[in-house]
C-alpha cells in the first residue's frame, strides 16, 4: 500500500469517526460501519448504518476533505454511478435484514485533517433523495 493511500484511508475513518459522534448526539444509535451488504460485489459498501430516535433507518455516506472546496461539496461527487452502487447497497441490507420500517438516506461532509488535532467541520444533509419518491421494495 502506497504512502498516500495509508493517509487518504486514515483520512476517511477519520471523518466516518466524526459524522458517528454526530450521529450518536443527534440521539441515533449505530447499526453499523463500512457494511459491504454482498458478497458477491465488494463495491456496494454504506458508509454507516444507524437508527434515529424516530426509529428511522439511516444509510450515510461520509465523504471526508481537507478542506473545502470553492467548486461545491460532496453532494455533487456522488455521481450516478456511486448513486447506483449505493441503492444496491442499500436494497441489499434491507433485503437480507427483512427491514419492513421506514429508512432515509443522508450525507455528512467532514472537512478537516485527521493529523492536525483540530476539530473538524461538519456538514449534514439528513435527508439525500436516493430512491425515487413513493420507493417500496418489497
């Protein structure tokens, strides 16, 4: 493993770190972090999985940045293929977890360097449309 990839993972725990502390004092409870849902596909991979006081399901991805960017956030870097990956991801743990309750998607941005100390800004989207509106898997 290359030098820069060492950091680029040590970078991304350290905001999944950041957006589970936020998650647990908005009042959530984690379900889980980095799930890969399939076997068969190592890409479909949910950020973290947590419940929200409302017993809503959330399936976050955390994108994680030193710094942030004049050219928009992480909302426009989920394209339509990591969109794609992430149903599937998704689609696959409610299957396999027999999940009937509702479930929500949503998106933190963590800006911030994971060696400097500083605490880290954060920004959150609770409410991302992933699924297309009415969207019931059965």
């Amino acid at each position: 493993m290359k030098a820069e990839d060492n950091e680029s993972v040590r970078q991304g725990l350290w905001g999944e770190d950041a957006a589970v502390r936020d998650l647990k004092r908005r009042g959530c409870s984690i379900v889980g972090r980095r799930v890969r849902p399939s076997a068969h596909d190592r890409r479909l991979e949910i950020d973290v999985i947590a419940k929200d006081p409302e017993d809503t399901l959330l399936f976050v991805e955390v994108k994680t940045h030193k710094e942030r960017s004049p050219y928009g956030g992480a909302l426009p870097r989920i394209d339509a293929a990591k969109k794609a990956n992430l149903r599937r991801a998704c689609l696959s743990w409610l299957r396999s977890h027999r999940w009937s309750g509702n479930y929500r998607f949503a998106v933190y941005q963590i800006y911030g360097d994971s060696a400097s100390g500083a605490a880290p800004e954060i920004d959150f989207f609770p409410d991302v449309r992933l699924f297309p509106p009415r969207f019931r898997f059965l």
